[in-house]
C-alpha cells in the first residue's frame, strides 16, 4: 500500500516521510508505508519505542517487480564503474550516520554499546572493499588450437533475495549485499520487525548515495513469513542470501526447489573451544567469555561448546564460572554494562527451558545463572550466563544451538578425543584451538571439519577470507573473494577465427 503523502518522499531526500516513531519500508526510492503497523519494543525495558510498516506479501511482490525492471533497463548491471562509485559512497554515508545507527542498535536489539559498535565499523570496510574488487575483476581468455579463440565472462545472475536476521541486522546485511551490489545485480532485502527501527535508518543511509540508481536496493521490515516466503518462491529471483538457523534454511531450500533457487547461506553453528593441557588459560578464559556473551550469546559463531583438557579442567572451570559470575548485565544505556538482554521474553523462557531439561538429564550446575526476575531488570529479556559440566556428549544443550548465554563444558584425555568430540555436531562453523605447541593447532585444525578456526583466538573475520559453514552450518561462502560467485552466471563464448577469416 503507498499512501499519497508517503509516495511523494522521494530517494534524493534521504530521510523517511514524517511519520513520528514510525518506521517505513524503501522501494523504488520511495518510502512506503504497509496495510499493517506493529511496535517496535526495547528488550531492555520492554517499552513501546515506536512502530513500523509491517509489509505483506503484496508489498514483497511489489519490490520485486521493481528490481526485474531495473535489472533489465538500468546501466547498473552493465557498469562497473558506476558500481565501484556507488559502493565508495555507501561507505561515506554509513560512517556520516555511525552514531545514529549504533545509537537505535543498541536500543532496539539490546547490545551494549561496545558490541553494537564493533558491528557497524564492519560496514564501511566491506562496501570499500567490494568497491575495489569491481574494478579488479577480470574474465579469461584462451587460444586453445590455432583458430579456435575461447573466453569466459562473467554476467550478473538477476535478481537476489537477501534475508538477515535480527542478532546483527546491519553487518549480515552488508556482508551479503556488498558483494551483490559489486556483482551488478539488483536486490531485495527482507529485515527481521524486530529490528524495524533500525532498518528504517539503515535503508536512509542507502538512500543517501547520491548516485545508487532507484530500484537497485529495496528493502522491507516484517513480522511474518509472507514476503520471505515470496522471494524463496518467486521465479523472478534467481538467488537468495540466507543468514539464519537451519531450520528455516531447511524449509526455505525446500520451497525454493520448483525455481531451482541457489541458496548462499550462512547457518547454526555450535562452536567448540578447545583448551589443551599447555594452553595459556589466562589469556583463554576472557576469550572464551567473550565468546559467551556477546550478543548474549545470540551469535551463530558463540563459543557455547567447551572442550578441555583433563590436566587443566578443575582450574579452567574455576576461572570460567568466576569470570561468568562477575558478567555485568544491563541495558545498553548503562555504560557498564557487559552483556545486554536476549532480543525478547519468550527466548528468555525457551532458553531457560533448555538449562532446565540439560539439568533434569544430568547435567552438572556449576553456575545457574538465568532470567532475571527481581529489580530494575526484571522487566526486560535479561538472561544471566550459564555454566554447566556434562559427561554424555548427546545431551541436547551440547549438541544443539542455545542462542542465549549458556556454556557447557566437557573434558577430554587426548588430542584424539578432542577432534571427535569436536566434529560430533551437525554444525561445522567454527571452532577455537587453544595451545602453545607450535605443530598441534595446524595438525588439529587440518581435522576439524569447520569452515573458520582460530588458534589461540576468536571472533576474528576479514573481508579478504571466505567465512562460512561445513555440514548444516551453511552453502557457499561470504566475505572473500569467493563470496561474489553465487551472484554471477559463468559464459564461454567460443570463437572460431579460423573460419571468419576463410569467409571473408
């Protein structure tokens, strides 16, 4: 639905229509508004901060229409400078709206200032980067007989569907949309209602590029799975960018067999930390922490599975549940606080839920933690870590995702027994090896089956090296090079110069 006054607030202005506290979707360089509205709420107070258009499947339709249409008559695919002058422009409008946006993150998804900011300063650098990579990308060519001259391009693939979640809405975005936009094909981008807000600012900070022709990006806020549903199943869309849990990518892959849909996803993920006998636990246990609790351990590379060693397992656990037990939890507008509220009262109750059955069936508490039901806090979806120690490496709270910040440690005897308990997941995202042996970390990592491992570190992506998932942590890749290639078709044209030249 596009009301009259919200038709008429076009692209060049750069901010959404006034519509006090109302957040609006962008398509086509306007601002639109929905048939639905739906609050927006802060997880740390749970106070109403304003609403958004909550878009339909009409509205998805809508968007989609719009990007075949530009794709197909807009210069956009067809020129690589004007998309290397873009992508530097986005990059200057993001850093000129950092404060604002790290600003409505933190209140509108809970995370502490610090981690809200290590998300944005991501941004600027992968558009500057998928910037330069436009310019430096070249075909192949091959005289492979006399005569028979042979060369390879590469061609934008169509229309592609990028679909975030809420945990860190505006770098999953980026991540998946850069590399897109440097590719030269259209989008459009569905964004979790529980981030409305901050998808509004994010979908301004587009706009403002002055030379990002309409129709290129188009992005909608929703509650539901219509318009999700929509680009998975839409002919018109070619390829679909999926950060999310594997359940949904399951269902999603399912839906998107009629169109033979390509599906780059990035997906669960249960990563191990592994502490060995002669690791330095001093500098591990803040890591593993970290590991824990940021985002509140809703992160799909979250350090929720500890492994260590028998030799050092007593002072590892000791150190781990005092660091957990002085975590200070608050809301974001607390500058002390170190680990903010889950995104929203019901995953409090489904992550407590997981504690209580891993507790019925034999897990060890060695630090409850939980919902926070007594004072200032109790009205927000605050969740304090957990630490618990189990022996049956089939437990559910050890195999599956939490999503929340919860630890469960296991020990091992050898180097062995490590590597099978690291790889005794359906996820192969990631994995942390920590050790001062100088040959170990490279003889275990050739062995785990993940997409990233650090060694002695975690957390640690560049743009220039691919990030993604083995098993049912993901498809394809993002970041590095390789991250382009499911958003372009391949064509060998095969050119026999022998016999033009005989015809003429």
């Amino acid at each position: 639905m596009v009301s009259t006054e919200i038709a008429t607030a076009k692209r060049t202005s750069g901010h959404a229509p006034s519509l006090p506290g109302t957040a609006l979707n962008w398509i086509d360089g306007e601002w639109i508004d929905a048939e639905k509205r739906t609050d927006s709420f802060d997880p740390a107070t749970g106070e109403r901060i304003g609403s958004y258009a909550d878009a339909s499947r009409e509205d998805a339709a809508a968007a989609i229409a719009v990007a075949s249409r530009t794709f197909r008559e807009s210069e956009w695919k067809d020129n690589r400078h004007l998309r290397a002058k873009v992508l530097n422009q986005l990059a200057d409008c993001f850093e000129a709206r950092r404060e604002d946006l790290i600003g409505i993150l933190s209140l509108e998804n809970g995370k502490v200032r610090a981690e809200a900011a290590f998300e944005f300063d991501m941004i600027p650098k992968k558009f500057r980067y998928w910037a330069s990579a436009v310019l430096t990308s070249y075909g192949r060519a091959l005289e492979v007989e006399p005569g028979h001259l042979s060369f390879v391009t590469r061609t934008p693939i169509g229309v592609a569907g990028i679909i975030a979640p809420f945990n860190s809405p505006l770098v999953l975005t980026v991540r998946s949309l850069a590399p897109a936009l440097a590719a030269g094909v259209t989008t459009v981008i569905k964004l979790p209602g529980n981030t409305a807000q901050t998808n509004c600012l994010f979908s301004e900070a587009l706009a403002e590029a002055a030379d990002l022709p309409r129709g290129v990006i188009n992005v909608f806020s929703e509650s539901g799975p219509g318009g999700s549903s929509l680009l998975v199943e839409s002919k018109d869309v070619r390829v679909i960018s999926f950060t999310g849990s594997t359940k949904t990518a399951k269902i999603i892959s399912a839906a998107g067999a009629p169109t033979l849909k390509i599906f780059q996803t990035e997906l669960g993920g249960k990563t191990p930390m592994i502490i060995f006998d002669d690791a330095d636990l001093q500098a591990a246990a803040p890591k593993v922490e970290k590991a824990l609790t940021v985002f509140a351990g809703q992160f799909c590379m979250t350090g929720s599975r500890l492994l260590v060693q028998r030799g050092v397992a007593d002072e590892f656990r000791a150190l781990m549940k005092d660091r957990l037990a002085k975590v200070k939890v608050g809301p974001a507008s607390d500058p002390a606080s170190e680990m903010g509220p889950v995104i929203d009262k019901p995953n409090v109750a489904r992550i407590d839920k997981m504690v209580e059955d891993a507790i019925a069936s034999g897990a060890k508490v060695i630090l409850r933690g939980g919902p926070i039901k007594d004072g200032p806090l109790a009205k927000g979806a605050f969740y304090r870590p957990a630490l618990l120690v189990v022996t049956d490496p089939k437990l559910p709270i050890f195999r599956e995702e939490v999503f929340g910040p919860v630890l469960t440690m296991m020990v091992f005897d050898s180097e062995e027994e490590a590597v099978r308990l690291a790889n005794d997941s359906e996820y192969g995202l990631s994995a942390s090896i920590w050790t001062r042996d100088v040959d170990r970390p490279l003889r275990v990592a050739r062995e785990i089956d993940a997409g990233t491992i650090w060694i002695n570190d975690w957390a640690v992506v560049w743009d220039e090296f691919e990030e993604g998932g083995f098993k049912r942590s993901g498809n394809g890749r993002l970041n590095g090079w390789t991250a382009i290639d499911d958003f372009l078709e391949y064509k060998h044209i095969a050119f026999n110069s022998g016999v033009i030249g005989r015809a003429s």
